[in-house]
C-alpha cells in the first residue's frame, strides 16, 4: 500500500538574547547561563513532505552542509529514534537567517523539523517529550519548540515561557564573519573588558539588557566594540546589544520609521559586505 504525500510549511523564526549571563563551566564541559531569548520576525522557511520511503534534503544557502551534521537531520533523526518511526521525507530549508550570526537560525531549523515530523505523523509526541528530544539537539531548540520568549538556565535547554507583551523594534546588523559558539565561551573566563566600551547592564522598560560574552568576543573582533560605541552614539538607540555569541549587535529603537534610517545608516557604517534588517519581537499572547 502507498503511503498519501503530505506536505507542511513551518516558519522558523531567530532569536535575539535580551540578556546573556555566564555563571561558570560545568562538570560536563557547557557553560551555566541565564539568559533571556526572544523570537523575532525574521524566519527561515521549512518545507517539509512525508513520502514512502527515502531521505531528500535540500537548502537554499549551498554553503551549508546537507549531510547528518546538519542540525535539521540531526532532529530527524532523533525523532525516528524517539517514536521507532521511519518514513521517507523530503525537506527543503529556505534560509534568511545568516549562520555564526548568534540568532540560533540552526536551532530553529531543528526545532520546525521536530514540529513538522510530530504533526505529519499523526502527534505522537506531546510537547513535553518534542521539548526533551529538543534540548539532545542544542541548547537553544527548546526555545524553538515553544515558540515564545522564554527565561532559559543550565546550559540554555532549560526554558521557562514569560509573559512579554513588548513588541520591540530592532535594527540587526552582522558582519561579514560569524563566530563559533564553542570559541566564545572558551575565552569568557580569560578575557579582559576593553576601556571605553560599555559592558554594564543597561536598564529598560522590558528588563536589563547585558551580554557576558560581549568581553571575550569584542576583545577578538574589534569590530563589534566599535559598531555597539557607533550604535549607542545614535539619536534613535533606546539599547545596543551583541545577541548570544555573535556576530549580531542589534539595537532597540522606538519604531519602525526610527528603525528604517538607522538601518541605513547602519549600512553605510559597516558596508555593503554586511547583513543589515530590520525586525520586531514576536508577542505570544498566554
């Protein structure tokens, strides 16, 4: 009998990391943190169909790898190890999140991949079980599975849905290099703060705004310093921050229009190399 195709679309949304604290390395290797993450309104694309038998995976960025190391197959396959169940698919990821960038464009990949395989197959799974395979994957997919700004511990698997009824706007600007989640956090404990850079928590209405991994990446990268002074210096900035490790500093501004120029202007600072948009924060009502 042949199996009937059936198709899912998941948007795949990145996050920005409002607050990042680093409290020390564990006994298993990672990094405790608390950390703020919340999903905003740029997305990836999952387009996802069940069919008989087989695996066919494609991605529209031919830089990224499309093997057993990808993060999205890697969710596949810990869900057909999960259920014991195995059908054929076909994947197609459209990216629009850049990589290394420290908006978890990966991790929200796996977490759409986990998502669309549950509900292809009939929901197997309830959500607490998607949520423990989640966190096997990476630390930041649990925050993918539930979709919301969440408070996360331990080594960032651990999320708590909050009530966040800002719609923030922010400007995102990314280098044309990314940075290695591992290298940052190897070099937290050792790096030094530069002078004139401001590191120290800055306050606002949707709580305090601060990255420990600002000091070991901004002492490598002395770019970034310089675009989070530039970005602190403008007349539209409420608050500038690097997001996760890296390589995006984003900006809160009051609105859209705020938004606009100094997207434009932020492109015209950092060149025509860099990847530069403008975004809100997504608001999941309880």
């Amino acid at each position: 009998m042949s199996l009937p195709s059936h198709s899912l679309s998941l948007s795949a949304p990145a996050k920005v990391n409002l607050s990042l604290r680093v409290l020390g390395k564990r006994e298993d290797g990672f990094h405790a943190v608390e950390t703020r993450m919340c999903p905003i309104s740029i997305a990836d694309r999952l387009d996802v169909t069940l069919i008989e038998r087989g695996l066919d995976f494609t991605c529209s960025d031919t830089s990224l790898p499309v093997d057993e190391s990808n993060l999205v197959i890697k969710a596949l396959r810990a869900f057909e190890q999960r259920t014991g169940l195995c059908h054929g698919w076909r994947v197609h990821l459209e990216k629009q999140i850049p990589s290394g960038a420290g908006l978890g464009g990966g991790s929200s990949d796996a977490a759409a991949m986990l998502k669309a395989m549950n509900t292809l197959c009939g929901s197997p799974l309830p959500q607490s079980e998607l949520l423990k395979i989640a966190g096997t994957i990476g630390s930041d997919v649990p925050l993918f599975v539930l979709g919301r700004t969440c408070d996360a511990s331990g080594r960032g698997e651990i999320v708590t849905p909050i009530d966040f009824p800002h719609k923030l706007t922010l400007v995102l600007i990314k280098p044309a290099f990314g940075i290695p989640t591992p290298w940052a956090y190897k070099n937290w404990a050792s790096s030094q703060e530069l002078v004139s850079v401001l590191y120290a928590p800055q306050l606002s209405p949707w709580g305090e705004m601060v990255n420990d991994l600002e000091r070991p990446v901004f002492a490598k990268y002395l770019l970034l310093p310089a675009l989070k002074r530039w970005l602190l210096d403008q007349a539209e900035t409420l608050a500038a921050l690097m997001s996760g490790s890296g390589a995006t500093m984003f900006a809160v501004v009051p609105n859209a229009e705020a938004g606009t120029q100094l997207a434009n202007r932020a492109q015209a600072w950092a060149g025509e190399s860099a990847w530069v948009r403008t975004a809100t924060t997504l608001v999941v009502k309880s």
